[in-house]
C-alpha cells in the first residue's frame, strides 16, 4: 500500500510539474494547443488524485470510476492538443468515441463490474488518442529527437494504456503501473516541449530573417527614394515644427547654391532670406499651423515666378511632427498662359484687340447708359484682290500697315481692334466729336504718307465714324459707323479699283524691261501675223491689247519663281500656272481689260489639250490665244534667256513645225513659218 502511495504521489508531482509547464506557456503565448495540453496535465493530475484518495482513505470503490474518466479526458485533450499544434482538425469521430467511452465505464460501474471491465472502456480510448497522437508527431515539420521522442512514448504509453485494465487487478502491479505512466509522460511532455522550443526558435530565426528582409528593404527603398527625388527638377524640403530643415533633395541644394549639410538643422528663412521670423503668406508655417495644404506663388528678383506648395506631416497618431513643400519653377507655364490670355484677347497677325476683346468693351460701354463713346470703322479697300493677285503675304503686310496706322493715331486707353478679315474698330470713351473728326483725318494723312513710301503696293482705308450723341445711344453706334464706312466704299470702289491696276500696270512694265521689252516686240509680231490672216483692223488691236497684257499675272508669282535661271520643281511650276487666273482676275477689273480678259485666262491651252488651266483642246482654244501662243512661242526662242542663247530665225520655225498638232494649231503655224520666211519683219514698222 505504501509503494502504490508512494508511487501516485510522485505521478502527482511530476504531472503537477507538467500541468505548471503548459500552464505557464500558454498565459504567456496563449497559444491554443498548449492550453490543451495544460488541460490533459490538469485531467491527469485530477485522475491521480482521486486514485491516491482511494488507496490512502478506504473510500467506496465506486471512486475508482473518476480515473477512467480523466483518462479518457486527458488522452482526448492530448490529442486535440497534438492537431492544434500540427495545424489540422480534429475529427467530431473522437468526441462520440470520449463520450461512448465514458458512458460505458459509468454502466459498469453502477453495475458493480470487476475492475477489468470498468477500466477496459477507458483504456481502448487511450490507447487509440495516444496512437494517432504519435502519428501526428511524426509528421510534423520539425527536425530532430523531440517529435521522435514524443512519438514512441506516446506509442508505448498506448500499450500501457490498453494492458493497464488487465494488470490493475494485481496489487503488485499498480505501483509498477504508475510509474511507467509516469515515465511515458514525462517523455511525451519532454518531446512536446523540445519541439515547441524547436517551433519558437524556427520563427524567431524566420522573424530575424524577414527583419534583415525588411531592414534591408527599408535601406533600398530610403535609396530609391532619395535617388527619385534627386532625380526631379522641383525643390523638396522637409521641416520640422520650427520649420528648422531636416532633408531637402538635390533640386533645392544647386537652386540655393548650397551644401546639403550646411542647410541641415538651419531656419530657412534664416538661410535664403537673412530674415528673423517666418516670411509672410509662407505656405509651410500655414500648413503647420492649420494642418491643412496651402500653396503660394512667388516671384524673385530675376523675375522667376515659383508655385510653392506645403502639406502638414503627422504621426500615427495623427500629431503634426513637420511639413514638406514642393516647389515648381512656373515661370514658362505663367509666361504661357499670358501669351494664351495675349491670344484670347488679341490678333494675332496685327497685335490689336480682337473681336472677342472689342465686343467685351462694347458690352462694358453699354452697361453705362449715359457713357460719352466715339467709334471709328475702317476696311482696307480691295483686300481680297491684292491676296487673290500678289498673295497673302502681300496682303499681310497691307493689314500690319494699316493696323500701325490706326495705333499710332488713338491713346493707350482707347480700345484699337481687328474685327473682321480686312476691319478695323477703334472705340474710345470721353470724347467728342470734333476729337473724332480730327483723328479720321489723322488717318488719312497717314495713308497718304505711306502710300508715297510704298507706290508698289498703295493702301486704300474705307472710314466711317460716329459719336453716342450723333448715334442716340451706345445700341446704334456701331450701325451708324458701319452705315458711313459703307457709304464711303460704294463711292470710292471704283477709283480704288483703278489705282489697283494702275499700280499692277506699272508692276508689269518694269518686269518688262527687265525681260528685254517682251511686250513691245509681242505687240509687233502679232499685228504682222494678225494682218497675214486677213483679220480687221479692230481685232488686230485687241491681239496687240492681249500681246501687252497676257502675262499681267506675272505680277503675283514671286520673283524667285518668275526669275528663275534653272528648272523649275513641280511646287513651282503649279504657282508659275497661277498667272493666267491671276491675270484674268486683274483684267475683269478693268474697264479697258475686260475685252480680253477670258484671253488671258485660256492663252496657254494647247491644240491637244494638254495646256492649262481648262486643258481646251483644238479650235474650242479661241483664236487670238492660238495666234498668242505661237507668236510667244517664237520670241522666246529668239531672245537670250539666262539658261540659253537664243535659237536662230531657222531653228525656231522648225521647232514651231516639230510642236505643231501638240502645243499649235498647225494650220496656223503652216500660214506663220510661210509668211515669216518670205518677209522681213525683224524692226520693221507695222
């Protein structure tokens, strides 16, 4: 009796000791699986107690029931324990397997069932959690002795565990019995907590690792990030509550000439500006103070304009421990914007005011009902024919002209704008109107003025002005000036129109004598071949009116295209084409021309209707165009030009023989090389 005693009070102890063990690690992890195993030590060291109370006390056999059942408890706690640690579920199979166990350790005992029975239920339990408890040890992850130690105790305690209710009949035995359970414990506890250990040290050497991960992560990442930030152009700057600097990229230290070290720690006002305190409006004490992002715009000495913007830096708990500004250097993108706000404002060709500016100030001008305002309208007269004639670049250069005669007449105050393709509008306020009487005069002595410096390309200004008090109001003063600006077009278009041509004829004569008097000898020429073809004396004369006139369009090809020594490209042979519509627009205009006028357009068709511009083709080609064309033919081949001699009286007719059928009506040149090699007609009078 004392060995059985003796035996289940040093179980009790070493359980007691276990039961610590677990408890102790799982209050300090709280991990689940020790908890369990915590309970099977406590399951245990109830079972142990009661056995010893039995034995030690004389108490009714019917005790001997409590430890079966904490047996049965502790091995199911062990094993659930076992799956938590392993990671995996324990199946429902084994509480209906506890309880079934159970149930029928109680029916034996109230049946007063030998020991064998009673404790049978209880033992099958136990061996079978302890089995698949080693089972699940073995597989674990783990390396090493503990999980092999923990497996094959607990393998071996199963054995005991199912002999244990055939050998506890034998009072020898008990003792015995006690201690091998014991040992067998103490080896599982052992190997459970050299595994856990193993598992700790496991994660420990994973958390250092992904601590140096992270720590070298960190390290990338603070590289990267300053190496992004000394990479941009803007200025970034970190302050501390005292807006004392603590880091700055790259982009601030070369726009402050300054050392990263030397700017660290230091006021920044104390550094760029030399001052004492904050600077005002400073975007970066705003956001410290408010907590809120500001920006701000500056503008240095050098006239850079820089955006500053500033944005408050918290901790986690939400307490502002500094600021950082960006700063943009806008100084283009302001300078853009002007010139957008210039160009939504303003013309771009003349400078001025345009519609959109005008019309503002109109509006502005009526919102003031009693508002003394003066308006002065000016078209340029025959715009639309200088561009169709000389081009656009011509007529340009007619509208800048204009538009800084205009300028130069009115105030800084008053509003000068260009408000249609060839209209001007001035409008000033405060004024009267003798004061517009005065300046449509000023207008016209400078046109006059400058169409004497410039006869090549005279400037012609239709003007209408008009006065709110003359108007009735701010509503009719534009009508009323358009109304006389019209008058004085319809009466002037006529005059203006024969200044035109008079300029275009004067142009025409002096790229003639340039040319060696091509017209006068054209003149010539087609009066002997008009007279060889019996034609009267009237259409003799408009052949000489063509002959002098046919290349009128020349005057809006440019020189360098006109004069050209070599080939032309097909760029410029296309603009070369352009003469014989821009001469028949010019002759349409003339009262004197206008006879003439579809000859010129249609006098480089050819009889096989590859000419130009209406590709016409035989006799659909009028005649004089056909007399014209061999006429020019001839004496451009007999005159020198820059890429060649001139061909002889031979060489020429027989190069009119070669083309005719393709460029000349061949009939005509039959009559023309007859006639032109029985008669000397080279200076002779006609």
């Amino acid at each position: 009796m004392h060995a059985i005693t003796a035996t289940i009070i040093a179980a009790l102890s070493a359980g007691l000791v276990f039961t610590i063990i677990y408890s102790s690690l799982y209050f300090q992890n709280r991990e689940r699986y020790m908890g369990f195993w915590a309970a099977f030590g406590g399951a245990s060291l109830v079972g142990l107690g009661f056995s010893l109370a039995v034995f030690t006390l004389d108490l009714p056999p019917v005790l001997n029931l409590a430890y079966p059942i904490c047996e049965i408890c502790g091995s199911l706690l062990l094993l659930w324990g076992t799956h938590e640690f392993a990671g995996r579920p324990l199946s429902r199979w084994w509480f209906h397997a506890a309880a079934l166990a159970v149930v029928l350790s109680v029916v034996a005992a109230l049946l007063t069932a030998p020991f064998t029975v009673l404790a049978l239920p209880s033992g099958i339990f136990a061996a079978g959690a302890l089995v698949a408890s080693g089972r699940l040890f073995f597989r674990l992850e783990e390396p090493g002795f503990g999980k092999k130690m923990a497996a094959w105790a607990c393998f071996l305690w199963a054995l005991h565990a199912a002999d244990y209710p055939f050998l506890g009949e034998y009072t020898w035995a008990i003792p015995w019995g006690f201690l091998i359970g014991t040992t067998f414990a103490f080896m599982v506890t052992t190997g459970i907590l050299v595994v856990y250990f193993q598992r700790k040290e496991s994660r420990f050497r994973g958390l250092a690792e992904s601590s140096r991960k992270a720590e070298a992560a960190l390290r990338i990442a603070e590289y990267e990030k300053t190496l992004i930030l000394n990479s941009i152009s803007e200025s970034v700057c970190y302050y501390d509550t005292d807006l004392r600097i603590l880091w700055c990229n790259r982009a601030l230290t070369e726009r402050w000439d300054l050392a990263a070290e030397q700017l660290a720690g230091r006021l920044c006002y104390e550094v760029k500006y030399e001052r004492t305190e904050a600077c005002t409006g400073c975007p970066v004490a705003a956001a410290l103070a408010t907590g809120e992002f500001h920006e701000n715009e500056i503008t240095s000495r050098a006239g850079r304009t820089r955006l500053i913007r500033a944005y408050p830096v918290r901790d986690a708990n939400g307490v502002i421990v500094g600021a950082v500004d960006v700063t943009s250097d806008i100084t283009e993108r302001k300078q853009a914007e002007e010139r957008l706000r210039q160009l939504g404002l303003h013309d771009p060709l003349t400078g001025l005011a345009n519609r959109a500016r005008f019309e503002h100030e109109m509006r502005a001008l009526g919102a003031n009902p009693g508002a003394s305002a003066g308006l002065i309208l000016c078209d340029i007269d025959g715009l639309k024919f200088i561009n169709d004639t000389f081009g656009h670049e011509k007529g340009d250069r007619l509208l800048q002209a204009a538009a800084d005669i205009i300028r130069g007449v009115f105030r800084g105050t008053d509003v000068v704008a260009r408000v249609g393709g060839d209209e001007f509008a001035v409008l000033f306020s405060n004024t009267s109107a003798k004061a517009v009487e005065k300046a449509f005069q000023r207008i016209r002595e400078l046109v006059e003025n400058h169409n004497r410096a410039n006869p090549d390309l005279p400037l012609s200004l239709s003007i209408g002005y008009a006065t709110t008090h003359e108007a009735g109001g701010v509503k009719e003063l534009f009508k009323e000036a358009d109304t006389r600006m019209y008058r004085e077009k319809q009466h002037r278009s006529g005059i203006v129109r024969s200044s035109i041509v008079e300029t275009l004829v004067k142009a025409l004569e002096a790229r003639e004598a340039i040319n060696g008097h091509h017209a006068e000898k054209m003149r010539h020429l087609v009066a002997v071949f008009g007279r060889a073809l019996g034609l009267s004396e009237k259409r003799i004369s408009e052949l000489r009116l063509l002959a002098h006139f046919h290349d009128i369009g020349n005057v809006g090809v440019p020189g360098r295209i006109l004069f050209n020594p070599g080939p032309l490209t097909l760029e410029e042979r296309v603009e070369m084409q352009r003469h014989a519509e821009i001469g028949y627009r010019i002759a349409l205009t003339a009262s004197d021309l206008v006879p003439i006028a579809d000859w010129i357009l249609k006098h480089h068709e050819w009889w096989n209707g590859k000419g130009y511009p209406l590709g016409l083709k035989g006799e659909d080609i009028p005649l004089e165009c056909r007399i014209l064309g061999i006429v020019d033919a001839y004496d451009a081949m007999t005159s020198d030009r820059p890429h060649r001699g001139a061909l002889t009286h031979e060489e020429a007719l027989d190069e009119l023989r070669r083309w005719a059928g393709v460029q000349f009506d061949p009939g005509l040149v039959e009559v023309f090389c007859g006639h032109f090699n029985r008669v000397e007609y080279l200076g002779g009078a006609v």
